[in-house]
C-alpha cells in the first residue's frame, strides 16, 4: 500500500534566525526536515524544537503533538539567513513518549545566503534512550556531540554539503508500509560483526528486527535503515552493505536482528525522509516479537502480561533465564518484570495490584508459584518445593487461577505420582488439595467457582479415539468436585465468566468447542472439526467466545449462545490464519489478544494483537 503523504508545521512560518532589531534582506533560506523510522503514535507522540542563533533563543520550548489529526512526520520548518550568513545556529530535536523523552537529534550548522537548502533532522530508532542505555551502547552523548546511527558525533555540518529543498521531495512522498515490505523478509546473510558489514544482492531493503519498537504488522516489529544515508546503511565498493556500527554490538544482536526483504514495485528502496504508512488495525499485528516460547498471557491495567519460558539447554530443557513481561496494549517497548526465572508457564492478575506465575523449574531455578506487585520491583515465592511436598508427592507445577479469595493451581502427573489441583490464600500461607488426578491440565476460577480440564489417556491406542477426558467444577462451599463433562477428547484451555460464572466453555484438542454448565453434566459442543484438531487456547467477552488453534495456527470465534454444532465452514468464524503455534487467548473491550509460542526456545514467539470485528 502506498499513498501520498505530506505535513509541516502549518502555523509555524520561517523565521529568521537574525538578532531582534536587525533588518537586513534575506535570501537564503535552510529548511529544517524532521523525520524519523519509529512509529507515530506508538513510540512517538510529541516533538519539541529549540533553535539558538549565535546562542540567543529563536525557538523555545515549542512542542507539537504527533499523529493523524496533529502533526506527521516528516515535518519542516524554515529558518531564514540573518544579516550574517556565518552566524552558527544550533537545532535540537526532542521526541517524546508519554511525557518521557524517547530520542534527541543536535545539529550545528549555518544558513545559506543564497539558496533554500534541506537539513534532515532524524529522530532514529538506534539513538533512542532506551538503546542509548543499554549495556555496550554510548549511553547519552555528551553536551559537545550529537547521536547519529547508534553513536556520538561531532554534530556540526556544514550548509555547503546539504541539498537544494525541493518540496515534493520531502512532503510530497507516497508513505513507505514497512509490515508489508518486511513481511517475508530473511535473516541478513553473512553478518560481520567486525566490520558490521552483510552480504546481499542488488535490490534489497534493510531493517531492523525489534521486540515492539518501530512499525508492527502480522511478521513482527521492523526499524527500516534509510539507504546510502549516513544514518543508515550504504553500498561498498566491494559489494558488501555497511550497517550503522552500533548495530552490531554483542549486546544488541542479541536482541535485534538484521534482515533483509526484496525490493519491488510496492516496495521500492526505503530512502531518508520516506514517511512510513500507519499500521492496518484490521489485521493482526504483533506487540512483542522475537520472544522465546511465551506461554501465557492475560490482558489489565492498560497492559498485556505474558510469560516467556527462556532459551533450550540441551535435552536438560529450559535454561532457567524465562521472563514474565508486559507491554502496554497499543504497542511499545516490553518491559521486564522478572528475569532468570525457572520456566515460567501460566499467568494470571490478582485483584491486589499483582501478577502471578507458576514456575516448572528449569537450570539451578525450582518449581514455584512467583509473585510480583506492580507498584514495587520485589519478586518473591508464595508456594515452593517445600510447600507443595508437604501435601504430598506432587508432579510439575503446570496452569493457575485466582479470585479475590483462593489461588488455584494444577500440576500434572508424573513417574509414580498423580496430577494435582491445588488450593491455597491469596497470600500463599494456607494451602489444601482440591482433587488429584491423573492429568489434570488447565484451570480457571471466578468468584465462586474453580474448573479444570483433565486431559485422559496419556498414550491411548493406535486409532482410537481419545475420549477419556472430563471436566470438573468446585463451588465455594462444596467439598466434591462436579463432573461437568465426561468422555471429552482431550480438553485443554477453559474459560469462565467472572461476572455470571454458572456458564463454563471449554476446547477439545479433538477439534470441538464445548459449552456447560457449573453445577452439571450437560455438556453442549457448539463447534466441532475433527478434521482440522488443535484447538488450545479459550476466552470469553459478554457475547462471543474465542479460541486458538495451535496445529492449524488460527484464532477463531463464536457466538456464546450459538446452537450446538453451528456450522464455522467457509471461515465464517475465522479471525486469524498463519499464525506460528498460536496458545493463550485474552480478550478486552476492543482487542483479541494471543501469544504465538513459535518453536520451543528459538526468538520467533510473538504476542499479537488483533482489533474485534464489529459485531455481525
């Protein structure tokens, strides 16, 4: 998609950068061009300009909003010649997030007396604060230099070296849709981190791979790099591409990627100053990419949380460096509430300003149910090892749930011991056994019912039908658990309405959706596709229930009240298709939320985001 783009300041008009009182003719004029490769309004939303001539302010304090109905980027404002064309004048750029500083760009230079010339400003992924800080990275540049391409510079440039201003050719661009063009793009080949070079053929744009900055669509999150731009990449003699050197620090590339996407008529080389395109909502686009094996999330607080169970360590399993992560739900940068953790698995929001895991236990890490308060950075046990033995031999700590009284939790069977759901205060000091089964798998809990699925069979016969799953419920009050659903294949996520909990849903990895009820079995498939088995993942809003199909790697929906065995051929209830391994579902007022687990400890896991559909 591309289409014409263009925006300035509107009110501001060129100023001259003359001391007051002087009143000699002007010629000459420099026009200052703003841009950037992050995203507008997701990592940016305001810019501030100042400008000194010859040390006395011009243009103070001045602050502009970003966006569709505000300012777009790229930007310009023109600054007229003073009565001394070789008066310096000194241009800052700051853009701004949520009142926090994001990026800033200091440029010293002078204005051409005879001639309108353009003066890029770049506001650039590689120089934000966040990068900036980093371990390995310049860190803020001193007051003398300026950042350019991830390091500090000299920021003095001499008018005499800048183009002509051509108006077209800075406001007048057709829109750059960085989801598109980098939706099947590769791994750059042959990367040398000494020199920071690539191997790639004629024809190529080059971008950065990112956790959630820059631009996301439904393959990831994308910086694109300007070509033959000193702010971006350029073409050797040799053949070879240079990349920016920051990019290519140990500590980066072990977040970002470099990678590359064939230029065609829809994509033509992504140039300084080419605006990017706004990101098509109506499609699913990823929050948080390059994450290895997520496998829950939950959505509150104006954030989306998830669990990231960390890097494989040989046949020993996970490493023990999982991650339990948030990131608001309009995109951003991911932010780390607990790292080195043992296999982080299932995740959920306590009413207490809280979010809790379970742990499996990974490397030197045990198996635990992990607790961290939003408003504090402590990370503290509320169950261990110690804990869980002392209601007997237990098997790995698996799903969990809470309400405004009770955690529950599952662990699954092991060698010589049965699964388990357990029970226990919102503060972890007394706990109990709801019921021990052999698989007992997913829960889910509202205020005054707890459900969990137990899978069946372990290893059922060659072409049998794996049928011996059931489904249990436990109201407040009630000693024995209610068997809501026998002879279920396989089931797997469940879901229950916190606010009227007498309805329970749940999927079958056999390819059903079922309905129930909480207090008897009556079971209701309202969807089923043997056919097409898989389905994981399951939630709920006040009139639609949603799923995920991990094998098939769809999302789909359906009416809460819809009869049984509603017809869902011809993707009439699917929302999304594609996606790599897609698990957990959440749901809130305007989006569908699900993690892609990717391939077990690789970087390709994402957190995606897909706006509801209006209503049929």
């Amino acid at each position: 998609m591309r289409r014409s783009f263009w925006s300035s300041f509107g009110s501001m008009a060129a100023l001259a950068v003359a001391l007051a009182g002087c009143s000699a003719p002007v010629t000459g004029e420099l026009m200052v061009a703003i841009q950037t490769d992050m995203a507008v309004t997701k990592d940016l939303d305001h810019i501030e300009l100042q400008v000194l001539s010859g040390g006395v302010p011009v243009i103070s304090g001045a602050s502009y909003e970003l966006g569709p109905e505000h300012v777009a980027l790229p930007a310009t404002q023109g600054l007229l010649v003073s009565e001394d064309p070789s008066r310096e004048i000194s241009i800052r750029v700051r853009a701004i997030r949520h009142d926090r500083p994001r990026v800033e760009h200091t440029v010293l230079t002078t204005v051409p007396s005879d001639r309108v010339a353009t003066l890029w400003v770049p506001l650039h992924f590689l120089c934000s604060a966040d990068e900036a800080s980093r371990p390995g990275a310049p860190g803020a540049c001193p007051d003398d230099l300026t950042c350019v391409a991830g390091a500090c510079r000299d920021p003095r440039v001499s008018a005499a070296s800048l183009p002509d201003y051509v108006e077209d050719d800075v406001l007048r661009r057709a829109c750059f849709d960085v989801p598109s063009c980098f939706r099947s793009a590769d791994p750059a080949e042959d990367l040398d981190t000494a020199d920071c070079t690539i191997a790639a053929g004629d024809g190529v744009n080059v971008g950065i791979a990112t956790e959630g900055e820059g631009a996301c669509g439904a393959a990831g999150c994308f910086v694109p790099l300007d070509a033959e731009s000193d702010f971006g990449w350029h073409r050797r003699d040799d053949g070879r591409i240079a990349l920016p050197d920051a990019l290519c620090s140990k500590e980066r590339l072990a977040r970002l990627g470099v990678v590359t996407s064939a230029v065609t008529a829809e994509c033509p080389v992504k140039r300084i100053g080419d605006p990017l395109c706004a990101v098509d909502e109506s499609q699913p686009v990823v929050l948080a990419a390059r994450q290895r094996s997520p496998i829950s999330l939950a959505v509150g607080e104006g954030s989306v949380f998830w669990t990231e169970q960390g890097a494989l360590s040989g046949q020993d399993g996970f490493k023990g460096d999982g991650a339990v992560k948030r990131i608001p739900i309009e995109g951003g940068i991911p932010e780390t509430l607990a790292s080195d953790q043992a296999a982080p698995r299932h995740l959920a929001l306590d009413g207490a300003n809280g979010v809790l895991w379970t742990n499996r236990g990974a490397g030197a890490g045990k198996a635990a149910l992990m607790r961290r308060r939003l408003d504090r950075a402590d990370v503290r046990e509320l169950l261990n090892e110690q804990h869980l033995q002392e209601l007997g031999p237990w098997g790995t700590l698996e799903a969990l749930a809470t309400n405004d009284k009770h955690l529950f939790w599952t662990q699954l069977s092991g060698t010589g011991v049965r699964g388990r759901v357990g029970r226990a205060s919102v503060d972890g000091q007394t706990r109990s056994t709801l019921s021990e089964h052999l698989f007992a798998n997913r829960i889910a809990a509202a205020s005054n019912v707890a459900c969990w699925t137990e899978l069946g069979q372990d290893d059922p016969a060659p072409g049998a039908v794996d049928d011996k799953g059931t489904v249990w419920c436990l109201e407040d009050g009630e000693t024995e658990p209610v068997k809501v659903g026998d002879r279920q294949r396989k089931p797997y996520g469940i879901a229950l309405d916190a606010r009227n909990a007498r309805e329970v849903f749940w999927v079958n990895d056999g390819g059903e959706i079922v309905r129930g009820a909480v207090d008897r079995n009556a079971p209701e498939v309202i969807f089923e596709d043997h056919d097409n088995p898989g389905p994981y993942g399951i939630a709920l809003d006040e009139d639609r229930v949603y799923w995920t199909n991990l094998r098939q790697g769809t999302v789909s929906t359906l009416s809460r009240d819809a009869p049984p065995r509603s017809n869902c051929r011809g993707d009439r209830c699917t929302l999304a298709t594609g996606q790599r391994r897609p698990g957990a579902i959440a749901v809130d007022a305007g989006a569908i939320y699900w993690v892609n687990e990717g391939l077990p400890g690789e970087a390709n896991g994402a957190v995606v985001r897909l706006a509801k559909p209006p209503p049929p």
